[in-house]
C-alpha cells in the first residue's frame, strides 16, 4: 500500500453512520448523541449501536418522547459548550421541533452577532420506500433548507453518509443531516476507515454523460443512476448528486447543464414549493442561454404520503425519469 493510500471497508449506508459516530465522540470529548431510544436499544435502525458501552450514558442519551424537548435540550447544550447530534426517530417526527429548529437553532449565531457558534447536528431517517406507515416516510428538505441559519445534507453512499455527518459534526453551525432509509441497508460501498470528512456545499458527478444531466439527492440518486443505465444504449445521461441542499454547490450544476444543455431534476418529495423548484429556478436565471429544452421534474405528488400498497406508484422509478429524459432530448 501506498502512502497515500487510504484503507476501507465495506460497509452498508447505515453501518457507515455508525462508523462516523464512534469516529467523531472518540475525536472530540464535547460530541454527544442523545434522542429516542439511541442509547441501549442503539436507535431503531441501529445507527447508534454501540456508542452508549463504548462513552457510557452521559455522551449516548437515552430521552423522553419528546421531539420538542430533545431540541430544546440540545439548544442549551450547545450554550454549554457541546456539539449535541440529535437523533429524530423518524422524519415526520421531527414537525413538533420545528419551533426550536427556525426560532432558536437558526438564529441565535445571528442573535448574538457571531459570538456564540451553534454546533449542532439533527440527523434523521427519511423518504419511503420501505413500507413503512403512516408519519415514516415523509421527505421534508424544504422545511429545513428554507429556515434560515441551517445547514442541510443528504448522504447517498456510504463513504458520503460518513463524510457528510463527520463534516456536519465539526461545523460551526447547525446541520440537518437526512438519511435516506431506503439505501440504509441496499447501498455498500467502500468508507474510508478513521477520520472522513467530505466538505459541506460540494456536488458529486456520479456518472458522467453528454446529452442531459439528471440531478437528485438521496435515494434518487440512485433510481438515476438506474435510469441512466437502461437509457444507455440511446442516451448519454450525467448523474448529478448535489450532496447538500444548503449550502448549494451551483457551480457544479451549471458546468454540468452548460456541458449537457438539458436537465431533469429528481425529488422523492411532493412537488409544490419542493427544491426541485429551487433547482429549476437556479437554472432559468443563471443557465438560460445554456439551455436547450425545459428544465424538468419527477417528483412525488401533492398528497400525503400513501400507505404501502400505493407507494409504488408514488415514488420516482427508472421508468418515470426515463420518460421525462426522452421527453427533454425530444423538446
């Protein structure tokens, strides 16, 4: 080996959480995890296996029911002088927080005139596709990328789900790291071993293409992928993993749609106000002249999220963003 050659492991998305949590508490004395059932159950997909035998119950804390209460908690952490990650079970269960989240967490480095940092992590699994029911399968990015103050990211591998929450972990400002639950454990990859940091605010190129880009985040990243390869033998399609939402890395987005003259963006969430939107407008302002047909979306629907015997039919497939991909290239 190299002396440059960094060492890995083969590990599942939700393996790959854990691995940065230990890394991380291990690093930093002031990191702590606390949430719903984290500490002896080890979360309820695992994610915080291990940390509570391995830092004791003072840095993996076991809360109430209480999703309010847990920010709350963090808030004054964070005035204490720790990096709290907050663990919300589910993603729908995060709603009763969002006061803490817009009218403290986001504004009190702002409040203070930069004099106090607010380290803080809420991480949480999203998205559907995993038959789950009612409240367990929500994508709500946009409530969070448009509170003002507030990071967002959104690992899709393995290697990123680590890098990203280890980058969230040492940020000065507050984070919400979203887990994709449904490639919690479908996606293996090769994860650096120790320390990982990928930089918040940089775009990923998943799979290079000429003819149009598709752009998503998450578990879309993907079903692009996917649909890039059953187009393959008519279509040269790049894969664009924006990796987080907020901060955005434009750069990227417009080299690849200056390079492709054609974009389709791919949301898991309902697609009114969704940040599909958001790419969209991005795109019509600064990448006009580059364009060569409509900037497309396949989203989910302006419907609560289905139970399981519809969820199919509302989430993204290969088959949907290939039509959206031949509807552009026929613009």
């Amino acid at each position: 080996m190299s002396a440059t050659a960094v060492a890995t492991r083969e590990l599942l998305l939700v393996e790959a959480v854990n691995d940065a949590l230990h890394v991380e508490l291990a690093r930093d004395d002031s990191v702590m995890v606390l949430g719903e059932d984290v500490g002896r159950l080890g979360g309820v997909f695992r994610a915080t296996s291990g940390l509570r035998d391995a830092f004791g119950a003072n840095r993996c804390v076991d809360t109430p029911l209480s999703e309010a209460g847990i920010l709350g908690a963090a808030v004054g952490l964070c005035m204490a002088g720790w990096r709290p990650v907050v663990e919300m079970q589910y993603d729908a269960f995060s709603y009763p927080c969002l006061d803490q989240l817009i009218n403290h967490v986001g504004r009190y480095r702002w409040r203070t005139g930069g004099t106090m940092a607010f380290p803080l992590v809420v991480r949480m699994p999203y998205g559907g596709g995993v038959r789950a029911p009612e409240l367990h399968d929500d994508s709500p990015e946009t409530y969070y990328v448009h509170a003002p103050g507030v990071k967002v990211a959104v690992p899709a591998t393995p290697a990123d789900a680590k890098g990203l929450l280890a980058a969230a972990i040492r940020d000065p400002d507050p984070v919400v790291v979203l887990e994709p639950k449904l490639v919690y454990r479908t996606a293996r990859g090769a994860v650096p071993e120790g320390e990982h940091v990928v930089e918040l605010g940089r775009a990923r190129v998943a799979r290079e293409g000429s003819d149009v880009t598709l752009v998503a985040w998450g578990a879309m990243v993907g079903v692009c992928e996917r649909a890039a390869d059953a187009l393959a033998a008519e279509v040269s399609a790049e894969v664009l993993d924006l990796r987080t939402l907020k901060p955005l890395d434009e750069e990227s987005l417009l080299a690849s749609v200056r390079k492709t003259g054609k974009c389709v963006v791919v949301q898991e969430a309902p697609r009114t106000c969704g940040f599909a939107s958001e790419v969209a407008a991005l795109l019509a302002e600064r990448a006009i002249l580059d364009l060569h047909g409509p900037v497309l979306r396949v989203t989910g629907y302006d419907v609560p999220y289905p139970y399981w015997q519809l969820e199919d039919w509302y989430m993204p497939s290969v088959e949907r963003v290939s039509d959206a991909v031949r509807r552009v290239l026929a613009f």
